[in-house]
C-alpha cells in the first residue's frame, strides 16, 4: 500500500524530477502515476530499445491512413486501437453524413485536429473548429456536416460515460470554466427526406432505422444529460516552477478505464535544475496512447496528426538528446509550446490487425 515514508537506496537527486546529475529520471509506478512507484536513477536511456512480438509500440501517421469516411459519404471512421472500455478512431470525413448516428455503445469524445463544420444533434446544431473537444453522450442522435473537405478528427469512444475530473483543491474553474463550454440551442429542422435514416452503431455492430421525418424535431430540452464541446484555448493548465508535474493534473475528461489528458502551451519551470520534459516512465497498469495537435517543443516543431501508443510496461518519453538540450537551452526557452493529447487506458489495448503494425 501508499506510505508516506519513501526508502530511498544508493545515488539519487535529493528532490524528484531535478538536479540529476547525468542520472536518468525513470518511474515504475502503478496506477498511472497515482499509486505506489519507485524512481530509479539510470546510466543509460531507457527507452533504447528493439521490439519484437505481440506487445510493442505503434506509430501511425494519420494523414497516411485513409478511412471510408474520407471517400465515401456513407463511409465510417478507421479502428486504430480497441480494448474492452474504450475504443480508438480516426475520421477525415469530407462530405456532410447522408444519414444520423446514434451510438448506443458508448460516448465519443472526438478532438477536432483539423476542419470546421458542425454537428446536426437532436439538442441542436453544435459547430466545431481546430482544438475542440465535443463529447457527444451515448444514445444521442446527431449528423455531421463539414464546412471543408480536409478535415482530420480523432475519436475516442469510451463504453462508460466520459465525466470532468472532479475539482477538488484546484476549485471548480478546473480543467476549465464550466460557463464557456458550448451547448447546442433547440432548432427543429426539416430538411432533407423524404425518408431519414438513422444509423444505429454498438462498436462493431451497424444497423440502421428510418423515419418519415427529420428526426431533428426536437422544440425544447431540460436536464443534464446533453452533447457540448469546450476548446483546449479555454482549458487552464496546472503547473509549477519548482518541478515537474505528473501528467495526472493535465486531466481534461475520465470514463472507466480512460483518462485523457491536455499538454498544453504554458511556461516552462523556472527553477535552476528542474526537468522541464516528462522523465522516462513506464505504468505497470496503463498503456498510453498519444496524439500530437501541433506546437514545438524546444524550437522543433512537433508532428501534426502523429498517433503513438506505448503499452503498460514499456518505457516511453523524450529522448535523452532532447532532455540534455533543455538543460543547456535553459536560459533560451521559457515556455513549453507543446500542444499533445495523451489518453492512459487501464486494460492493454490491442491494435486493428488490418493496419498491420507501425507505420
């Protein structure tokens, strides 16, 4: 179990996560970074690795990737990683859905990397832009319609419901204020017919029903079970100039067996001594999956659309060329510029065998 006594063997920095002296900062914890861990201080970077076998990373490329969204109007999103709480998407739709949806196998929580448009709903119409988060809870009917044709949304559909973290010490402003986050007005609409489809979807299983009439008929709503979306400008990041914090108070949303997490543009610890990257780490409990918006990270641009996952056990982080030029770059960077999402999953994800491993 936690105590708060920590033993502490051989050479290490008298503080965590600073003051290394050539050591590698590398945590094996178990909970995602809330339950017991050790730091151990490494000669060599971890994450110097050859993989082989079943359980190894991924990386994918989402420009390269082609889902039948992205050709066909009635196509859907591609599978990229899947366990029994959560699911991983991509979407590039280009054309305005000829159908409504309605997932009855969970929420989607869907980040929008590229496009704008908006989401017909049953609510009203919810638009969308560059750094949206939209949760669209499960059973809702909706029907998206892009504004452009290059587009890119990243979706995580989780089987229980996805929630805000709960405030505590940080107060109710944290992740966000929860007054600018945008919920849809009611709007009967009309168009279209003369016959709606709705395609009813529980994971991998489809089928469809159809009405006489637009099934946007809706003249008012009461209640707190609705779709809305908050963009990641208004997500307020935690930090400390001292040292740096664990990924945890980047949290944005959580479900069963998910937590997604916002690094976000901020200012860079200021005290001499301080790592300012994430330390090596490899979560006994958690496997990890990464997405890349956009920002740089020491004056070196960061992929756009880039897809990583890390299974539990495997060490991950920034490489150790990277670490040693924030060290001597220290006077030369006061901000972090990152714009990542990261999104830990309690049970191992598997990745869709017809993508066939890393790209």
């Amino acid at each position: 179990m936690e105590s708060f006594v920590q033993l502490r063997k051989g050479t290490t920095p008298r503080h965590v996560h600073r003051d290394l002296d050539g050591l590698k900062d590398d945590e094996l914890g178990r909970m995602g970074f809330v339950g017991r861990q050790a730091q151990l201080y490494r000669r060599n970077d971890p994450t110097k690795f050859r993989s082989e076998g079943q359980i190894r990373p991924s990386t994918f490329k989402g420009d390269k990737l082609t889902p039948t969204d992205h050709t066909d109007p009635r196509g859907n999103p591609l599978l990229l990683y899947f366990n029994d709480d959560v699911r991983f998407l991509l979407s590039r739709r280009a054309e305005a859905m000829p159908f409504f949806v309605r997932n009855v196998g969970g929420d989607e929580l869907i980040f929008v990397h590229r496009g704008t448009g908006e989401f017909e709903t049953e609510f009203g119409r919810l638009p969308y832009e560059p750094g949206d988060w939209v949760l669209l809870p499960k059973g809702v009917t909706y029907r998206q319609v892009p504004a452009d044709t290059e587009n890119y949304f990243f979706i995580i559909e989780a089987r229980e419901e996805f929630r805000t973290p709960p405030p505590g010490v940080f107060g109710r402003h944290w992740p966000f204020d929860p007054s600018i986050v945008h919920i849809p007005e009611p709007e009967v609409l009309t168009d279209g017919g003369p016959e709606w489809e709705i395609r009813v979807t529980n994971r991998e299983l489809q089928g469809s029903i159809f009405y006489g009439h637009n099934p946007c008929d809706v003249e008012g709503w009461k209640g707190d079970y609705f779709p809305f979306k908050v963009n990641i400008r208004d997500y307020n990041p935690i930090l400390s100039e001292g040292v740096h914090l664990p990924p945890t108070v980047s949290t944005v949303m959580t479900a069963e067996g998910v937590v997604v997490l916002n690094f976000l543009p901020r200012p860079a610890e200021s005290r001499p001594g301080a790592e300012r990257l994430p330390w090596y780490h490899r979560n006994a409990d958690y496997d990890e999956v990464a997405f890349f918006h956009g920002g740089s990270l020491l004056g070196f641009p960061m992929l756009p659309g880039l897809i990583t996952h890390s299974p539990q056990g495997l060490h991950h982080g920034p490489p150790e060329e990277l670490r040693e030029m924030s060290r001597q770059q220290f006077e030369q960077h006061a901000r972090l510029e990152w714009v990542t999402l990261s999104i830990d999953v309690r049970r191992p994800l598997t990745v869709n065998p017809e993508l066939g491993g890393a790209k």
